[in-house]
C-alpha cells in the first residue's frame, strides 16, 4: 500500500511538473486520473475539437463507398457556420450562387437542382456544361463545372478531370478549396482551372449593397478613355487578380474595369483599375 502510494505521490509531482511547473493538489490529480482511466483524454479530444471541429469526422480524404452524405452535411455545416445552418441548406446556397456567379459572366447556364448536384458529387463527374461567348473574341467559350465532395480536391483529381475534359475552363468548387500539390498543378496546366470553396459562395458579392457596379471595358473604349486624359498604359490605378470582385466576374489579366461608385451626396463617380497579377 505505501509503495503504491508513493508511486502515485512521485507520478503527481511529475505530472505538475510537465503540465503546470508546480505541483498541484491530491484533490485535482484524483480528478484528472479518473477522467483518464474512465474516459481516457476526453478533454483534450473536446479541446481539439473545439479548435478543429472539421477534422472529428474524419472526412478529409474520403473517397465514394465511403462516405456517408448525412456526416457530410453535418461537416459542411461545422466548417462554414458552425452549426448554425444545416449542410444541406449550405449546399443549397452555394449551387445557386454558383449559377448566378457563371450567369453573371455571361454563359447561358441550364437549371440545377439539389438533387443532381448531390449525385454528381458521389458520382465524382461533371455536374454542368455552359457555354458563353468570350468578352474579348467573338469565339465560343466553354467551361466545365466540378462540385468536390472532398474536403480539398487532389492532384489525383485534378489529373483525372483534365484527361477527359472537353471545355476551355474548369470551375472546382470544394468544402477548402485545393491543396498546395494541385495549387502547383494548375499553375503549368494549359487548361484554365479556377478554385472557389463554400466560405467564398455563401453570398452573391454583387448583390451587396456596398458594392459598385464592375464592367469590363471594351478596347475600343480603352482607347477613347486614353486619349481624352492623355494617358499611357502604365498609368492606370491598379486592382489584383485576387480581388472578390475580380474573381467573381472572371476578369483577364490587363483588362480595364469601370466602376460606378455612389458616394455620400448620392452622386455617381466612375473610376477606373486595371487587372494585374499578384
């Protein structure tokens, strides 16, 4: 009995040692030692939880057969409201601002229901094909869209959706976007992939109040603007590729952007950026 108690008196004093630099109470090191043996860490695990509520489900790299469709809602909503808003209304949201998004950039985009959006991300296919014609060419552009069911899409994925892809641009919309390796990918792809996950789809950007209206300029204005204020190319005010904005309409590299901003006399002022890259 004296030996098991000084094997207990020596591990407590460890123990404060390690954890809190000081020793602590007979009272507290009873109350931790029975957590662990009853329930063993469970308040680190409700702690990691807490800081990382995406990685309980264990669901990063899932892959179909797998996953169950309900865990993955309860996911979605842990990662983009924190339980506030249920995954399938999330999903819901997302699907039609991903419509209004690709409408906006002027392609003529069919209906999408839930229901095939859901199928196509267990199927791990294409969900929808639109076309539109290019703002700076009168030629047909074309852009696949892909709705990952994965946390991150892969460079597996990547690869496999470029081997049989029949469009100029593919739009990847995943719970957290892509990883560094298929960040990589895309970079010294010729096919032109764009990345957008939940977080950044939960609103219409242009819908919002405090936000101008954007247009891209036609190089003929361009033109007419330059002359009149006797401008050079390098002269224009200047606006990132990673703009909101930006990424919203999908605006070229180089592209001159009109904007109309109301100010506080409710009078309309016109401004102008220039794309650049980061």
């Amino acid at each position: 009995m004296c030996a098991i108690m000084r094997k207990l008196i020596d591990s407590r004093n460890r123990y404060g040692k390690k954890k809190r630099r000081k020793k602590i109470s007979m009272k507290q090191f009873v109350f931790m030692s029975n957590l662990e043996h009853v329930q063993p860490k469970l308040y680190q695990t409700r702690a990691a939880e807490r800081r990382r509520p995406i990685r309980a489900h264990k669901l990063a790299n899932t892959r179909i057969g797998m996953c169950d469709i309900d865990v993955w809602y309860e996911m979605v909503s842990d990662s983009c409201s924190s339980r506030r808003i249920g995954g399938k209304q999330i999903l819901a949201i997302v699907t039609s601002n991903v419509i209004k998004m690709l409408r906006d950039r002027g392609y003529d985009t069919p209906a999408l229901d839930q229901e095939s959006v859901v199928q196509s991300m267990l199927n791990r296919r294409v969900a929808m094909t639109c076309v539109r014609t290019s703002p700076t060419s009168n030629t047909l552009d074309s852009m696949s869209l892909f709705m990952d069911i994965d946390e991150r899409t892969g460079i597996k994925t990547i690869r496999r959706l470029k081997d049989g892809l029949r469009t100029d641009h593919l739009l990847i919309v995943s719970l957290r976007g892509g990883t560094s390796f298929s960040t990589k990918e895309i970079q010294r792809s010729d096919v032109k992939i764009t990345f957008f996950n939940f977080r950044e789809l939960l609103h219409h950007i242009p819908s919002h109040k405090l936000v101008p209206s954007h247009c891209l300029m036609t190089d003929d204005e361009v033109k007419i603007i330059m002359a009149r204020y006797l401008l050079t190319d390098d002269q224009w005010p200047l606006i990132p590729a990673t703009d909101a904005v930006v990424r919203h309409y999908d605006f070229p590299l180089n592209g001159i952007i009109r904007i109309q901003r109301r100010g506080t006399t409710n009078e309309e002022g016109i401004f102008f950026r220039k794309v650049v890259g980061t």
